[in-house]
C-alpha cells in the first residue's frame, strides 16, 4: 500500500532523527576503583553540562549507603506537605539546613563531603524532626499571620528560624 505524500515525509525526518541519534558522539569517562565520597566529587567536578546536583542530592549519595534512605526524596516529601501550606516553593537548601539543625549540627556548613562523614548515623530522626518542625512553622505563618504562601517572605532563613524554634518550643504559650 502507498504511503500519502504527508506520512512519507513524516517517516523521512523520524529516519533522519533516528539516524542522528545512532551518530551522536558521547563523552564517556569510566573511572575504576575509588568510594562514593570520589565518585560524587568527580561528578561534581566533571558535570559542566548536565543537570546539577544539588547539595541534598550530593548528601543523600554520600550517605545513602549508610544510612540506606534517600534524602534527596525525602525532601521531596517535606515539600510536598509544605504545599499544603503553600511553602512547597521552599529552597531545598533551606530544607536541608532544616534537617541539618535538627541533627544538632552548624547550619551553614557547605562542606557536604565532611557534614556527610559527620552523619553516619540514621538522618531518619533528624528527618522526621525538622520535617514536623517545618509543617509547624508554615502553619503558623499560613494559618495565624496570614502569610498566603513562602514567596510573600522576604528571607528564606525565616522559615528556617522559626522551624528551629518550633523544634525547641513545639507548643508556645
């Protein structure tokens, strides 16, 4: 049977794609031997290109074999339960530096490389303790002042703060 006119074209640039797709060269760099600690800062050092990894994607990989629990998606899960409140726009730097007060550690620490040996133990409480500190938090700037979702806040850290304190203080009088 013969093809219409439109469908022959329409077959000729799917062929000319499928073709461009089988010539492409791709850069592939195959290091043996090393720990995930190395394997991540070479990635990090190499990926110019690709998607960035983000400094809780780069935790949950350094510490994912010890601890066996992915972080970066359990900060998917915060936000997504902040959206109830509407601070699911939260930075996720800022839900890391929640998780990382809740394990008693210095929030502004970047050195992901030591944070991650610092924490070999189980992030799960740390986890779920920030996360409950968070949700109070956007409740209470949602719900008792009112504040319609986390863009109208002129500072990220304020969340943050407040998550802190409800953290220490989780019913104020």
């Amino acid at each position: 049977k013969e093809c219409p006119d439109e469908s022959k074209e329409l077959i000729g640039k799917a062929e000319k794609l499928a073709q461009r797709f089988r010539t492409y060269k791709l850069a592939v760099i195959r290091i043996k031997g090393g720990d995930m600690i190395q394997a991540v800062k070479v990635f990090s050092r190499l990926n110019t290109m690709g998607q960035r990894i983000t400094p809780d994607q780069m935790l949950s990989a350094l510490t994912f074999k010890k601890s066996k629990m992915n972080l970066s998606n359990r900060i998917d899960d915060i936000l997504y339960k902040l959206s109830d409140y509407r601070f699911g726009n939260t930075n996720r730097i800022t839900i890391l530096r929640a998780i990382v007060a809740a394990s008693g550690r210095d929030i502004h620490k970047s050195d992901w490389e030591n944070l991650a040996d610092k924490l070999k133990e189980d992030l799960s409480p740390s986890i779920d303790t920030a996360e409950k500190a968070l949700l109070k938090a956007a409740a209470f700037l949602n719900k008792d002042l009112c504040i319609p979702g986390g863009k109208f806040l002129p500072y990220t850290h304020q969340i943050l703060m407040l998550s802190h304190f409800f953290h220490h203080c989780p019913t104020p009088d």
